[in-house]
C-alpha cells in the first residue's frame, strides 16, 4: 500500500486497490467506448471463413513481433477490402494486451499497405493517438519503435525531451508528421473531424499554441460534426480565460483544506457544501484535490428491483461489474475526447481500472462504499503519480466523462464536460 502523511487519516473501511493482471471482461469494457469509429469486427466481417482463418492463425502464434510479417503472407490473396480491417482488428486486439508499440507496428502497416481504406483512416486516428495521448505518455510511453520505421525527419529523436509536463515533444512531432503525411496522400483527412483534433491537440501540448489555432478553427466553423465543434469552441473558452456561455459543461474540483475520512459516507464539509454534478442519470457525482490525491464520489439513487447487498468478502482486482450497479469515470487529462484512464466502482465498492484500451494498466488507489435505504455511495482517493507527473493547480483543466451503468445493461456512450480545478 502506497503511504503517505494523509493516509492514516481514512485508512479505516478503504480499499487499496492493487492492480495484478486483466480479465477478458475488463478488455471488452475498455473497448467498448467507442469514439465515432466503426468497430473494426464489424469491419472485418466476422462470419467470413477467410477471416476466421487468419484471426485464429495470428491468434495462435500469440501477440508476438512477427504478427505484421504474418498478417502480410496470411492476406496477400485476400481482397483490400477484407485484409484492411483485419489489420486493424488485429492491432486492436494488440492494444488490449498492452502491447502498444506492436499494435502501432501494426496499424503501420495498414495505413502503407491500404493507404485508400476506410480501415486506413480509422488506423490513422489511431496511430496518431497512440503518440499524442498524454495518459499512454506518461503511463507506458509513446511507441517508438514504429516512430523509427516511419521516416520521421533528421533530428526527431534528439527533440525527444519533456516539455511541458508528461509529453515527449518527439511523440508529438511525429503524430504531426505522420498525420500531414497521411492528409498529403489522402487530402479528405483534413476534413476528418477526429483526426483533426487530435492534430490540434498534440499542437497544443507540444507548445505550438498557433498551430493549434489553425487545426481548431477548421472545426469550429463546421456544422456537420456538434462534438467535435464544441470541442473546439471549449478550448479557445479556456484559452480566452473563461469567459460566459462555456460550450462544455462545468465541473468544479475543489480545494480539500483536509483529506476525507474515506468510509463511504461523504459527510465532510467539502462534500456536503459541493455543488454536484448531474454527470449520469439518478446520479451527483462530486471531485476534489489536494497536493496529494485526486477525490472522487457519487451518490447513486437505488434503482427499483435492482438488489445493491453488501458484500464482506475479499475484494478481487479489477472485477467483473456487468451484473451490478456501478459508476464509470473517465479522466481524460489531455483533453482530446479520446484516450483517458478509465475507473469503475461498484455498490458494493468493487472496482475495476483500464488506461484507456488498455485494461493491463494497474494503478493503486484507495475505495470505500456505503450507502443507504435510497442511495448508494462510494468515495475514492487516486494519488496524482498514479496519473500525471503534475499535480493539477487551480485553473487548469481536463475532460472528463460519466456512465452510471445499471446490472446486465448496455451503457450509452457519454457526454464529456470539462473539470476545472479550482
């Protein structure tokens, strides 16, 4: 257990949460947040015996380097239209292993040999992300194995230094280069609202605020795609120092003066005096921070017919949550709408935890649940190493999404708000 001068003061019903390994439910959870791409199973076709074939063959060999030499030999026959998407389902797949920099190998090699698929733009988004997010930055680092193979300009490694916090500017040079290159062979990405954004934002943390402007203002006049429009229009709010009308909802984090007593009950003052945030349904879900810890709780209306039993027996690391009551925070600290760390709790106070596809990702952090006859509730305390480098000050600013997810249901894909730390 992480120790700390705080911890001693709500150690009593906590849990620490001690990440060992993944579950094949937890994969699919992670994967299920899908953000305006079509799932590359459905791409691939699923009953397609050719397909089935080849999937079992690469599944066979394991997540292995030579996967994108096989996938190669196994579709050299095989129609681009089908070949394209088994790529990118098997890169995905990949990825919720926690192989990041094959999965990039691999989704390299879709976008060079299927440069025209639709495969190929979603592969592109992809790749791109993979060197822009700050969450896989500071988690598991960008790939760089693919980098060396893309023909990245002179010099690229050498940039390869921190700046500004968590991001190795190198990591986003290369997302900028690979994505100009890609736009150069098929100009229709420049008008791919996900990939554009996600151009401005590894601008914007790579310090290059202008270029960032130039990406943001080719969405922020565009009336096909409303997400990614206010998107845009949110992060020139935040860097016109928070002016009226926000495009995104609000949600406060407070100053916590103390660090909770974390039973479950949210009776500390700074709980009791928060204004909540109507994130999910029959939900308030409350955040708050100090130099050490990250807070978060929720207070859950019992749902009729729906049995939230106290259980007593050993908490198991990231659990199956799909037949009860849970609470699902996604803490996207780059704001690109996109990767994010990924943190569950349940009634009982159960948890489960991905970064972002990736549910291998095992941080530590600290839970307690409790409740009563109508609501149920939980607490948690995150430490900021867990996270970020960088503890958070106030007027800085994430993303950040909520599912309240009844037993056996199908979530809904959420609405992101902006957390502002106060």
């Amino acid at each position: 257990m992480l120790m700390t001068r705080s911890t001693h003061r709500w150690m009593v019903g906590l849990f620490c949460v001690m990440q060992l390994g993944a579950t094949e439910n937890a994969a699919a959870q992670t994967l299920a947040l899908r953000t305006g791409q079509q799932p590359a199973q459905e791409m691939a076709g699923e009953k397609n015996p050719d397909t089935q074939r080849i999937l079992q063959i690469i599944r066979s060999f394991g997540h292995q380097a030579s996967a994108p030499a096989q996938l190669i030999q196994l579709t050299r026959d095989v129609e681009a239209g089908v070949a394209a998407p088994l790529f990118l389902q098997v890169a995905e797949e990949t990825l919720a292993s926690g192989q990041i920099d094959l999965a990039a190998n691999i989704l390299q090699q879709l976008i060079t040999q299927y440069p025209q698929e639709p495969a190929a733009t979603t592969g592109t988004v992809l790749l791109i992300r993979l060197f822009s997010s700050g969450e896989l930055a500071y988690v598991w680092h960008p790939p760089q194995d693919a980098a060396r193979q893309m023909g990245l300009p002179d010099g690229w490694q050498e940039s390869a230094q921190e700046k500004g916090g968590n991001f190795a500017k190198g990591s986003l040079v290369y997302a900028l280069h690979l994505a100009k290159k890609q736009m150069r062979i098929r100009p229709k990405l420049a008008e791919h609202p996900p990939l554009v954004f996600q151009c401005a934002v590894a601008a914007r943390l790579s310090a290059a605020p202008q270029e960032a402007k130039s990406w943001l203002a080719l969405l922020k006049h565009r009336r096909g795609d409303a997400n990614w429009r206010r998107r845009a229009l949110a992060e020139s709010w935040l860097a016109e120092s928070h002016g009226e009308n926000p495009p995104l909802p609000i949600v406060p984090c407070r100053i916590a003066k103390t660090p909770p007593h974390l039973d479950g009950k949210l009776d500390e003052t700074f709980w009791q005096t928060a204004n909540p945030s109507p994130l999910a349904p029959r939900s308030s879900i409350l955040f708050a921070y100090d130099k050490e810890y990250l807070y978060l709780a929720a207070r859950c209306e019992k749902i009729a017919d729906v049995n939230t039993p106290a259980d007593t027996r050993p908490r198991t690391p990231d659990a199956d949550l799909s037949s009860s009551d849970h609470v699902r925070f996604f803490l996207d600290i780059d704001r690109d709408y996109a990767t994010y760390y990924d943190l569950s709790i349940d009634h009982r106070g159960r948890t489960a935890d991905a970064c972002w596809k990736d549910p291998q990702w095992n941080p530590r952090w600290f839970v307690a649940a409790g409740g009563d006859l109508r609501n149920w509730t939980c607490e948690a305390a995150i430490p900021w190493q867990q996270l970020t480098a960088t503890a958070p000050t106030a007027s800085d600013s994430w993303a950040v999404a909520i599912q309240r997810i009844a037993p056996d249901a199908k979530p809904k894909t959420p609405n992101y708000s902006l957390l502002l730390f106060q």
